[in-house]
C-alpha cells in the first residue's frame, strides 16, 4: 500500500525547487508517478562506486530523495516515504518548515555575512537570546555559551577540556551503551566496541560505568533493584580509597541513550547521580544533542527528572535542521585560556537564525507537550502489539523518541528474563517499513532495536497511518520467521 500524500494545509510553504541536477530526478517523480526508477538506480549506483565504505544510511535506505515537506520525503522512485529517522532527530520540524525557510531566507536577503568564525553578530546575538529563554532556569541565570565546531561530537570534546581546564582533574566516567561521537575524544567515551576499537579510541583516565537498563540490565536484576545497585557501584568509585578510580573531572551522560537503543535514563537514577556528582564537586555533563528542544517529551531530557547540570552540549534541533552545536555550562567553570576549543565553522549565520526559529516555534506551538501526548499514544499502542507480536521483547521511550527491541521469541531467556536479540528480524522489519513508505532506522544491542524519531510536527493522521504499516510490517515478518521454523522442522 503506498503511502499518502502529505496533507496540502499542512505546511503552506511548498518546498523549495529542486536544484538543477535534480531536474530530471524531479520531472519523473512529477510526470511519471511510479515509474522513476530508471532515475534511482544510476545514481545509487554512482554513490556506491564514488562513496566510501564507511557510508550508513545510504545502504540501508536505498532511496533519492528529492523534495521534502514535513514527515514526508518524495523520492525519485515517485513515492512518497513518512520520515520517522528526521536526520537522526535533527529535524525536530520535519523538512521545509516555512518558519525555517522564512529564517534562512531573512539572512540570505539582508546580505549579511555567512561565515563571520566566532564575531558578534545580530544573527547570533538573536540566537543566544532564544536560547536563554528556554534553558533551566538554574543555568539560564548564570551560563556561558560556547560555539564549537557544528558537529555533537566536536561539542562534547569541548565539553570534557572545559571541565578538565576548570577542575584541574584528568579522569572521566561515562557510560556502557553511550554514544558520544566519531571524533577520538567522543569515541573514548561511546559503548559501541564496533566503532571504538577499530580506530583505537581509548582514554587512558576513563572509567567506564554500567548504565541501567530496563529490559537487559547489567547487573541481571532489573527495575528498581538495578537501578539501585548502578547508582551505588557510581557512589563506590567515587567514595571507596581503595576503587582504583580518582576523582573525576566529569561525569558524561545521556538522558536517553539514543543509538545506545532507546535507553531512558531512569528519573531517580539520574537524581542519585546528581546528587552524587554535586556532593564532591565533579562536573555533571548532560550530552543533550539527540534529546535536547521537546524530543522527549520536555524541552530538554533532564527536566523529566528535574535535574540541572553543569554543562549541557546541543546540536542537532538546535540549528533548525542545518549544522550547530553549542556547550552551555555555569559560569564558575569558565577558566580556560583564549583558543582553548576553536574551529573553523562556528559562525554558522544561517543555522543561527534556523535554530531561533525553531526554538521559539516550539515553544510557541506547544511541540513540546504535543510530543509527549503523541509519544504516549504511540509507546502504548505499540506496547498492546506485543499481545500478538512475541518479537517485541520491549518498547520503551520518551516523546517523540522511541525504541523497539526485536527479539528471538523462541530462545531461551537469561536469568532476568530478557530474549536474545534478534538482528536479522529487525534488518527484515526495516526493510519491510521501506518497502511500505516508512523510513526507520536500527540502534542498540547487536542492531537489534528498531528506532522512530518522527518530527515533532507529525499529524495524528500520519501517527495512525505509521501504525497501521507498523503493525503489518511485523506481521510479515513473524509470519516469515514462523513459515522459516517450520521448514527447518520438516
């Protein structure tokens, strides 16, 4: 069944045109319907022989995209696909927004410069002012903004100088599960054994601690019981002579592990921590660049359990959709010297003004608790899937950021219950979303979590329309793997 088209009063911008290499990608889609795929095929082709090995998305998500409004992206195939991956959340607006676009448009017209490194400007002068309005009250009164380089990555290095600069200490916990970044510093810090070790990323001052997690707990306890005890394993090093683990200069966490699969950090736990972390003077940082700007539910992951740290590093929502990253932090801990973190492409004019824009939107349109709303009627009704769907070994999430783990229903479990996961299904699943006009991606253990990051924008008409082909997605494929199981018995 193809998928609709997007709504026409939606958005009453229509998308820009396409650029002139599209040109007759885009006279296909518009005049051919259906029959564009002579278009597709050469150019995927030309990226697979042109492009590195390191490509992602690209191999998973065969598709060319070339106008976008909204949730949805028109390819050269001539469908229509709902985006539920939003630039891995970057798009807290969907595609096009015409907030956006007017933004972008304002600068371009005005003649003001695009690349200005770290000057002052009324773009960014703007910027910072929105910014402000919607931070914890707490940092708000008594912060200093720093602009890295526009990548999460390039932020969270800045992050961890900062509270090495300002602490005079060297070591750093972070978290299993974690994802940080590509950058050596940022790759220290991530879980992922599969991209840290091949580019020998390691910190020498790093400790790594057990993050709780609902569904395959570290500890084999599950609940509040293992949150319990992963709050007091962080509290042993810190306070135990005899841990083997100094002092930190930071403690780095995310307030939901994002390609870590879908992984809340748990409200108690992350007030424990803060605790912690405030009662022996070490730097509490919140890695909000997936979470940040209503993602979950709350403008940023940590007001769910209503903590402050004293560093937050933004990217992704906060540029509008264009590259932007940003480490706010409490005054107190600025004490490094000038050129301490320094870049190129800090002066993004153009993510400046997409990025106010964006800000204030939400918060203007009330995204915010439309996300939650929304979440909440998604992670429920995908919850009673597993009534008839054993693959789904748990969904779990936060607003508009929402995990599902795809699990073998004929293994045995481990001792606290949980399934191995299933990769090869959930590869099967994505596929099967594809195929039907969804765009989802994979993260967590073994790729075996499927992820929705759907704009905050999204209607409930294309809520419902995501459920329906959800739902008869996982039909197909448990009805493969059953048909699979019964030819092997045979």
């Amino acid at each position: 069944m193809p998928s609709p088209a997007p709504p026409a009063d939606r958005y009453p911008a229509r998308a820009p045109a396409p650029a002139p290499e599209l040109a007759l990608a885009a006279t296909v889609v518009d005049g051919l319907p259906g029959g564009a795929a002579s278009v597709s095929r050469p150019i995927l082709a030309r990226q697979a022989a042109r492009e590195s090995a390191a490509r992602t998305y690209a191999r998973h998500l065969p598709i060319v995209p070339v106008r976008a409004q909204g949730a949805w992206i028109t390819g050269a195939d001539g469908r229509d696909y709902l985006d539920c991956l939003s630039g891995a959340g970057t798009l807290a607006l969907g595609h096009n927004h015409p907030v956006v676009l007017s933004a972008i448009r304002a600068v371009l017209d005005s003649g003001a410069p695009l690349h200005v490194l770290d000057l002052a400007t009324p773009v960014k002068d703007d910027f910072t002012s929105a910014l402000l309005e919607v931070l914890p009250p707490e940092l708000a009164a008594d912060c200093r903004i720093h602009f890295a380089g526009p990548t999460g990555a390039d932020a969270v290095e800045a992050a961890v100088k900062l509270a090495r600069a300002a602490t005079g200490r060297r070591g750093l916990f972070a978290f299993t599960g974690a994802y940080h970044g590509m950058t050596a510093g940022a790759l220290a810090l991530t879980g992922a054994n599969a991209v840290r070790e091949p580019a020998v990323a390691g910190d020498p001052f790093l400790t790594r601690l057990p993050f709780p997690h609902p569904y395959r707990c570290p500890f084999g306890l599950g609940g509040a019981v293992g949150e319990a005890a992963s709050a007091a394993y962080v509290r042993t090093l810190i306070e135990d002579p005899q841990s083997g683990a100094s002092l930190p200069a930071a403690v780095v966490v995310e307030p939901v592990q994002g390609e870590g699969g879908v992984v809340p950090a748990p409200d108690g736990w992350l007030r424990s921590l803060r605790s912690l972390t405030s009662e022996h003077g070490v730097p509490l940082i919140a890695d909000e660049v997936q979470t940040g700007f209503g993602r979950t539910g709350a403008l940023f992951g940590v007001d769910h359990a209503g903590v402050v740290p004293d560093v937050m590093v933004l990217s992704k929502a906060v540029g509008g959709g264009l590259p932007l990253a940003v480490v706010v932090y409490r005054a107190s801990l600025d004490r490094w010297a000038e050129g301490a973190h320094t870049g190129t492409f800090r002066g993004n004019q153009l993510a400046m003004a997409a990025g106010a824009a964006t800000i204030r939107h939400i918060v203007a349109e009330g995204l915010v608790r439309r996300a939650s709303d929304l979440g909440d009627l998604l992670i429920g009704r995908l919850t009673r899937y597993q009534a008839h769907h054993a693959l789904l070994g748990q969904v779990r999430g936060r607003g508009l950021m929402i995990g599902m783990e795809i699990v073998d229903a004929h293994a045995e479990p481990d001792a606290s219950g949980a399934l191995p996961a299933a990769p090869a299904a959930a590869r099967r699943l994505r596929a099967e979303l594809l195929s039907r006009g969804v765009i989802a991606e994979l993260g967590g253990r073994h790729d075996a979590v499927l992820r929705l990051l759907p704009p905050l924008t999204l209607g409930d008409d294309e809520a419902e329309h995501l459920l329906a082909v959800l739902g008869r997605a996982l039909d197909v494929v448990a009805e493969d793997r059953d048909a699979v199981r019964e030819v092997a018995r045979v």
